[in-house]
C-alpha cells in the first residue's frame, strides 16, 4: 500500500478510526514503530469517542490485538498485556489474544498446568464458556497434554466438531497416548485420506497418523497388528508425519535407509517443524549442498541452509549459498530477498564498526545514524515479504532440541 494512498482521505476528510488504523499498518510495515503506536492509539481514541457506524470498516478488536502485539515487540510487556486484555473484552479473536498472554507466560518460566489454569481464569472474565478458546491456545502454544485435557472436557457439541476432534486426536499422539489416538480414529470412522492438520507444507492424513500409533505400539506388522507394509512415498510422509507430531526417533525408524532425496525430505521437515540445531547438525554432516540441483527438495534444503548461516551471523556464506539458488533458479524471490538481507547486514556490521570510531556530534557521526536508520527500515520491509521462515509458537517449543527425543 502507498502511503500516498492512505494520506489522501485524511486529507480529504476528518480522520477516522479506520484511516488511522490502516496508517498504523503502514507506518510498522516501514519499521516506523512511534508513528505507528500514535497512529493505533489515534484510532482506538477516536472509536471510543465517536463509535464507528455500523457500515464502518474500523475493527477495534483487531485494532487492540495488533496493538498489543506492536507494543510486545517493543518490549512495553505491561502495557501489551493490557492492550489484549481490551481485545478480550471486544469477545473477538480470543483464541489469538490467549495465545499472546500464553507467550508471555510460557516466557516467564510458567508451565503448562499453570498456564492452562491462568488463560482459564483470563477467559472466564470475558467468556461464559472459556474451555474451547483456552483450549485452542493451548494447542496453538504447544501445550498439548493441557489442551488434551480440555479438548476431553468440551460438551458434545464443540467436541464433535471436525477441526476440534483433529486437534484433540494429534495431542493424544504428541503426548503419547496412542491407543486412546487409535481408539477415537477408529470410532470417528474417519476416511484414511482425511486431512488432519497442514503443517509446514506438510499434510497429516489420518492414515498417516494411525500408521504412527501402530508403530509407536507395535512396530512393523507387530502380530499383525502393527504398521503394514508401506510403500516408499507412504513410509516417507509417515516419517514426515512423525516427526511433524513429535516423533523424531520413530520418523528415522520408520525410514531407516533413505535415499539422498528422502534424507534430504527428511531434514528439511525437521527444520521447517522448528528442529532447527537437529537439522544444522544434519547439514553439517553432508559433504556438500546440492547447490545446482533444480529439484525443488534440493533447493529447499539449500534455502534453510543459507538461513542457518544467516542467523548465525555468517552473512557472506549466507549470501553465496542465496545467489547459487537464484542463479539455479532465476524465479527464486524468497532467496533473492535474503541475499539483499546479508548484503544490509553486512553493511550495517561495517558503518557500526566505522561509527564506534567516530567523534560523538560530528557531522559524519550523525550521517552513519541516518544511514544505519535507513538500512534498519530497509530490512524492516525485507522482513515483511516473509522471506525468513517463521515457526509458530509450538514449533519455536522445538528450537533448542539437542537430541531426537523432545517432550510436549
């Protein structure tokens, strides 16, 4: 959006709670956080002293959430948690709201038990029925054995709902109850193509899944009641499912010699599931990346290898890798995005290390800041295309993963 294009019926006509809403947005799409908080709390002012109509397309309740979630980013926590609290009251995206007051409180060291009985008593403030909300925040933080106890809890109409079954079905397997997961599939009928959950391009089918907890209990054609026989594309998105739930051991078991391509598969879902030292030590492993190999696998394995470098800082190594790709592949934006990204970086490093030497006042010291502050918002609006993978607060749960057994 241009900003030409937002000003103009500001200037055209009174301000309204929507035109300052929608500026908000352009302004942190700018990394222009302080322009964007005066233009939030403009908006959220102006709703509270005159009510938008009902053909009004202000949304407060999305107003308040994006706040919040502005005001976190900034570090202002107190004044986040406040801001969903008022997103809450709106009884709108209340699922979103927990899980950002649940992100605060697993960041204090809280854990899930404690958690569930504090967004329960948030909930109950501003929900008459807080179970299913709190429910899928919980799922949505990670928190898959307290969100199985709640999904079990929900009355017969929520609980027979097909989205609330999934979610209830993929806890049991996270938290490894797999004959009550086997149980419930089996009682549902659900059809084996059915799709559980999308993941990270993955998708969970309830084959799949049911596959996993045949395995988890009895291994291959364990009496005749285990996993059957698979065929190799089956036992790989098998491999893919496991690990998408949980089962990073039970993935390379299920898969235990795979070719190039399926390793190859199989790590890229490792990191894209927030696996992310797991996958590094994977790559570290391999005697080379597939750098000119056109096959998309291959490129995605290049791609994640290039961000690891990325985030460790090594932005020249980071970069080679990026331009391979979009040399192999000219089409390749998201790695085009993350070359210009090292090539920022590495200038920011480089005017950082020039301004520590740089008399306080001078006229070149102010002259790098505006520099610096233009690379800043540079990689601010890089980082908005999305070019950076981005893990959801389950995955992130994953991050710091040291060996293939990680516990939900």
């Amino acid at each position: 959006m241009k900003k030409d294009h937002v000003k103009f019926p500001l200037q055209s006509e009174q301000a309204s709670s929507s035109q300052q809403y929608k500026l908000a947005v352009w302004h942190r799409s700018r990394g222009m956080t302080g322009e964007a908080l005066l233009c939030f709390e403009k908006a959220l002012s102006l709703a509270k002293s005159n009510p938008p109509s009902k053909n009004s397309s202000f949304d407060e309740s999305m107003c308040w959430l994006e706040y919040g979630r502005l005001l976190r980013q900034l570090g202002r926590d107190y004044e986040a948690g406040m801001a969903f609290r008022e997103c809450l009251k709106t009884k709108r995206y209340i699922t979103e709201a927990l899980v950002e007051i649940g992100m605060f409180l697993g960041l204090s060291g809280m854990g899930d038990a404690d958690m569930r009985i504090q967004l329960t008593a948030i909930a109950s403030e501003f929900a008459e029925d807080a179970a299913l909300p709190v429910a899928e925040a919980l799922w949505a933080l990670g928190a898959f054995s307290a969100a199985a106890e709640l999904y079990a809890s929900l009355g017969a109409t929520a609980r027979s709902m097909e989205r609330n079954q999934a979610h209830y079905f993929l806890c049991l397997i996270y938290i490894n109850r797999f004959k009550e997961a086997l149980s419930l599939l089996s009682r549902k009928a659900m059809h084996h193509d059915r799709v559980l959950l999308t993941t990270a391009r993955h998708m969970i089918r309830a084959a799949e899944a049911a596959n996993l907890c045949k395995w988890c209990l009895h291994g291959i054609n364990g009496g005749g009641i285990g996993m059957p026989a698979l065929s190799r594309y089956e036992a790989l998105e098998t491999a893919k499912t496991a690990i998408a739930l949980g089962k990073v051991d039970e993935a390379l078991a299920i898969l235990s010699s795979p070719t190039e391509h399926e390793y190859n598969e199989l790590i890229y879902t490792l990191y894209k599931q927030g696996y992310r030292e797991l996958a590094a030590s994977r790559i570290s492993e391999m005697e080379c990346l597939p750098l000119y190999d056109r096959s998309q696998i291959s490129l995605d394995l290049c791609f994640i290898a290039a961000e690891i470098e990325y985030d460790k800082g090594n932005f020249e190594q980071a970069a080679s890798i990026f331009e391979a790709i979009y040399t192999t592949d000219p089409n390749h934006s998201t790695a085009r995005f993350g070359a210009a990204s090292c090539c920022l970086q590495q200038t920011k490093a480089s005017l950082m290390a020039r301004l520590e030497n740089t008399i306080v006042g001078t006229d070149l010291f102010h002259q790098i800041e505006r520099y610096l502050d233009n690379i800043s918002r540079a990689l601010h609006i890089l980082n908005i295309t999305d070019w950076h993978t981005r893990w959801t607060p389950a995955q992130m749960r994953n991050h710091g993963a040291a060996s293939a057994v990680v516990l939900h």
